[in-house]
C-alpha cells in the first residue's frame, strides 16, 4: 500500500470508522443524559434556549461529516481502481471500510510513526 492515494484511503477509512463509533457513543450519551434529566426532573438548559442540546448538535454534525465521508470515499475509492487498472465496483460497505482499517491500519500507524521520528 505504498501508493499515496491508497494511505490517504485507509486514514479516511480509519477516520470515519472513529466517527461512527463517536456517533454512537454520543447517541448513547443522549439516552443517559434524557433519563438523567427526567429522573431529577430538570430540564435541559440549551435546549430549551436553543431548542437543541448540545449533545443533538454534535450528533447531528457527527452525522453530517460521516455521509461527507461517504461521499469523498466513494470518489476515492474509483480513483483508486482506476490507479490499478481495476473497473470501479460499487461502493465499498461499512464492514469492508472496517476489515481494511483492521487489517492494514495498524501497520499503516506504525510506518507513519516510523516517518514522523
């Protein structure tokens, strides 16, 4: 994977993989959070004044930087198959982007290491 436009593939892999497992995280945090707020019987203070928490905005930017993802992947992902000689196929799935990551992100980490010292 020594070609560039492949390392800039897996990072954005890499980085939407991490913006996904934030989403549901944040997600999760907005369930705690409700039930917290409805057990003390409060109010959240931002959205009554903004008519959204902040945990809703961040979940809603989490969610819009990820399809931006998507889209930039998908261009990425033809110009890879075409730097290979390869007929574009269709979109790569969620589990495909994680197997990659899984598979040749760590080594990718250790090389980008390696460069920076």
């Amino acid at each position: 994977m020594g070609n560039t436009r492949q390392s800039v593939l897996l990072e954005t892999y890499a980085a939407r993989q991490r913006a996904v497992d934030l989403l549901k995280n944040l997600q999760q945090a907005q369930g705690e959070c409700e039930k917290h707020l409805e057990a003390d019987k409060r109010q959240d203070v931002m959205k009554t004044l903004t008519g959204c928490s902040s945990i809703e905005s961040a979940i809603t930017s989490t969610k819009r930087m990820i399809e931006m993802m998507d889209r930039v992947l998908v261009e990425a992902e033809s110009m890879v198959a075409v730097d290979e000689g390869v007929p574009p196929a269709a979109p790569a799935t969620e589990e495909f982007r994680a197997e990659v990551v899984a598979r040749i992100g760590p080594s990718l980490m250790v090389t980008r290491s390696a460069i920076r010292r």
